[in-house]
C-alpha cells in the first residue's frame, strides 16, 4: 500500500476519493431506527453544503445538478451525524428525515424484500406523500 | 418516466439496473445495532450467489474478482434480510456479521466522524484483527 492510501486510512484529514465523475457514494441511515433509507451521491461541493448547513445535499447523477435534499419535496434531511469509511470513497450519514426519503413518496427507497427465489415482495411501501402531486409528473 | 422505469420501480421481478461496469452498490448494515458495515458492490454473479447461499459475496473493482467476504480473513457475513432500492441500483443487506467488516481490522469502514470543520476523528476504530497477520501484507 501507497502512502498516500495509508494516510487516507490511517489519517485525520478529510480527503475524499473521487470517482471519475467526481463523486463519493453516501449512504443515509435513519438516526432513530438505523434504517437504510437512500443510497445516493455527494460531488465536493455537495459534501462541503452538507458539513457547513448540517443538511444533506445531494449531486444527481441523472440531471447533473447539486441539489439540497427535500428543496421540492419539502423531505429535508437534518444531519446528525457523518461518517468517512476507511478509503475514503463512501460516506455514512445518520439523518432526521422529515416525512419521506424516497421520490415514490415512501420513507425508505428500500420498500421491496428480496427473497430467496429472488422475488421481491413489498415491505414498508405505504407512501407518506403522493409524488404526482408534489413532483407535478 | 418509461413504462420500463414504472415497473422497475413498482413492480415484483428482480431486474438490478447495473451501472457501465455490470455493478449495483451494496450496504451492509449490522443486522444487532444498525450501523452501516460497509459500503462494496456486487455483479450479477455476487447477486445470485449471496441469494442463494446467504453468505455475502461482492465483486472487488480493484481486484477485478468475485470474492466471498471473509474468504480470506474469516469474518464472513450471514445474510439476515436483502432489499432492493427504488430504481433497482442498490442493495441493502442486514447481516450477521463474524469479526470485523473493514480490512483494517475495524468492525466497520467508517470508523472515523467527520465533524462541522470537515476534520475527522476516530470513533469505534479499536482493532478485532491485526490485519498485517491476516492478509500478509
């Protein structure tokens, strides 16, 4: 192993591994139940906004656009706590998540349990907000 | 949002939206506390293979191969439940985890808090294996 990568492991100074879209992986969890809720992606910029207001902001892979979790939905994410992972290319970040994390209007994206068949079976899909209504599809 | 998205999103079959690389990303959480273990991705070979064993199995991108976790080291993951995300390009996986998640020894990868001036700190960072022993570094 690398200095560099030794550092990145073993060190205190924040130094996030970009991938080669210039994005980390950021998982946020539930403070209270400890829940998966979202699996998403933070750019540099998304990462510092996230640090500096304590509410997570998010970069969209899919509109190429930073955006503040909840700007349209109204489903913001106060930060409880950020977590950096060993090589510094995921973080985890324990949320009090206002309503709904997910777009489909449901509290967790994770609403659908794969069985060992792998057949899915809803779990915890009631939806909390109707996304028609609140994202005007 | 194309019919084919719709039922990705709300339907029953198992169809994993793998990125350029044929991955998903995973999240391994600890099935006792909640606490996210790790952050790793899985192909469709992993995939079928963690279904149907219920022992987690990735895909390493720096290695370039199928890997049952703990193959190596021991500390194995026992597969409690698996969800699927909304859109079908994440995973998250309770498990029973044997040891330490993290290849530094730790118990999870993110074993260091970042805190309001994006400086880091060591929570939860004791070793439970000495990982110069294990992996002969």
């Amino acid at each position: 192993m690398s200095k560099h990568d030794h550092d990145r492991e073993e060190g205190l100074e924040f130094q996030p591994k970009f991938d080669a879209s210039g994005l980390v992986t950021c998982v946020a969890t539930d403070a209270a139940t400890g829940d998966v809720l979202m699996v998403a992606h933070m750019n540099d910029e998304a990462l510092r906004k996230t640090i500096e207001s304590g509410e997570a902001w998010y970069f969209s892979r899919s509109r190429n656009a930073l955006w503040r979790k909840g700007e349209t939905s109204g489903q913001t994410q106060r930060v409880v706590e950020m977590r950096m992972d060993c090589d510094q290319d995921a973080v985890w970040i324990r949320v009090e998540q206002i309503g709904a994390a997910c777009h489909t209007g449901r509290r967790s994206c994770f609403y659908r349990k794969v069985d060992s068949g792998a057949r899915l079976s809803f779990v915890a899909a009631d939806r909390l907000f109707d996304p028609k209504a609140v994202y005007r599809e």
